[in-house]
C-alpha cells in the first residue's frame, strides 16, 4: 500500500515511477492490469515505464537528476547496445539534441548497421551480430528478481516468453 501511495506522489521521476511499479509487479500480488486500475494509468504506460529500467545505467542516472527527457530516454531505448545507447546520450547533451533531432540521428545509425555485412559467408547483419553479444543477462535479471521475491521471480526458461510477450508473469506459450 505504501509503494501505491509513493507512486501518486506527483513528483516522481520515470526510473522512480518505473521501480515502483516493477517492485509492486514483482511481489506477485497484483498484475499489470489491477495495477493500472488501482493508479488510473494504462498497462501500457506501465509497461513503457518499466522498459526504461533497460537503459544502460548512464542513460538511466541522466534520466533519473532531469538532465534528458523522458522522451530522450524512449528514444534510446530503439539502440541495442549500451555502448551505442551511452554515446547517443552524450552526444543529446554536449549537442542539445532536441528529441526530434535524436529520433533523426538513431534512425540513421540504425540504418547504416543494417547494411554493413558481417562476412561473406554469413548472413547475418552486424545489427544481429550485435544484438545477440549485447543482449540483457537475463540470468542476471533474474537472479535479481529472485532475491527481491524468491517465490514469484520466473525461471530462465520462462523469460523468452515474458520478452516476447511483454506480459508481467508467465502465462501461455508464444502462438497458443
């Protein structure tokens, strides 16, 4: 109840607001949907918020003492490598990228990725290369949800379907 009252307090930040939400989804006792109800946002508000958390740690930190936007953050979280995501941030700071000029500068980086070829032999753009080397530990994530709540956190088998289904517990199999 106190997490709830926290998070309708109208001065929280978005990593606040979105580590408020994900501890209250964590204990287990309401889901994504009771929560909306309960704080009058969507789930997908909720959601959006709670994908800030896979920023780099930088972005993050930004966010979190108001120097980008929460926009500006959104934005970066169209990069897959935190490498990629932290130079963006500097350079929406040092250049004062307005959020347009951000959405503008990603688009490109993300198209110039996706033509450079790995090899010859292989297939795979640099973009797959590289979105499977710097790919969130998910054993990590979860080692984390466990030591926050031990009875509800999912196995790693469980993630995939979690990621690509965007649901805050596991519930069916992918295509069921």
């Amino acid at each position: 109840i106190a997490i709830l009252e926290n998070i309708q307090r109208e001065n929280l930040n978005p990593i606040e607001e979105a580590v408020s939400y994900k501890r209250i989804l964590d204990m287990g006792y309401i889901n994504r949907e009771e929560l909306s109800k309960k704080i009058g946002k969507s789930q997908s508000d909720i959601f959006n918020k709670i994908k800030l958390l896979s920023l780099a740690d930088e972005v993050q930190n930004y966010l979190l003492n108001n120097k980008i936007s929460e926009r500006h953050a959104r934005s970066l979280l169209q990069l897959g490598s935190l490498n990629e995501q932290n130079e963006m941030l500097h350079r929406i700071v040092n250049e004062r990228l307005t959020v347009k000029a951000t959405d503008r500068e990603i688009d490109k980086m993300l198209k110039n990725k996706r033509k450079i070829k790995v090899s010859d032999d292989d297939t795979e753009t640099l973009f797959d290369d590289e979105r499977g080397k710097d790919k969130m530990d998910i054993d990590k994530i979860m080692q984390e949800a466990k030591d926050i709540n031990p009875e509800v956190a999912p196995t790693t088998s469980q993630a995939p379907n979690l990621m690509a289904t965007g649901m805050d517990k596991p519930s069916e199999p992918l295509g069921g």
